[in-house]
C-alpha cells in the first residue's frame, strides 16, 4: 500500500538538499569546492481512523491534517470521523 493519504491525496515529495553554498567565487573557480547536493523526501503524517460515508464505516489512512479537520467537526470529501 502506498503512503497516500486516501481523502486529500497527499504523498511523498521529493527534493534536494544542499547545506551549504562554496565555489561561487575566490580561489578554484565554480567548481572546486562545490556544496554536495542529496536528495531527500518528506512523507505525509498518515493515521488509519474509522471514517464514516452515508452510514458505511471504513478504515482509511488519512493525513493529520485531514484528521484534525474531522476532529473539529468538519467533513472532507463527505466524510465525517465514526463514533
């Protein structure tokens, strides 16, 4: 199973890290001391809460954020959290 939140479609990102900037200038020219760049991802904060459609429980894995605005009463895509 992916880790997609399944309401909001949130997933992983990926990016990419550099931590710091040398070889713009001075001795060497650009790319004697070039920073390293590493990639790296950021994942969704997931969670499996009962959720409610209609009157049909499931359980779906859900974002935090998600989680929160059901919490507070809300409902995201027509769902609203199962008592």
């Amino acid at each position: 199973m992916s880790r997609e939140c399944a309401l909001t479609g949130t997933k992983t990102q990926y990016g990419g890290n550099r931590k710091h900037k040398r070889g713009s200038s001075g001795a060497g020219g650009v790319w004697r001391f070039k920073a390293t760049r590493t990639t790296r991802t950021w994942k969704p904060n997931l969670k499996k809460v009962r959720v409610e459609k209609a009157g049909i429980a499931e359980v779906l894995k859900i974002s935090m954020k998600a989680y929160k605005k059901l919490r507070q009463g809300g409902s995201v895509e027509g769902y609203v959290l199962a008592i």
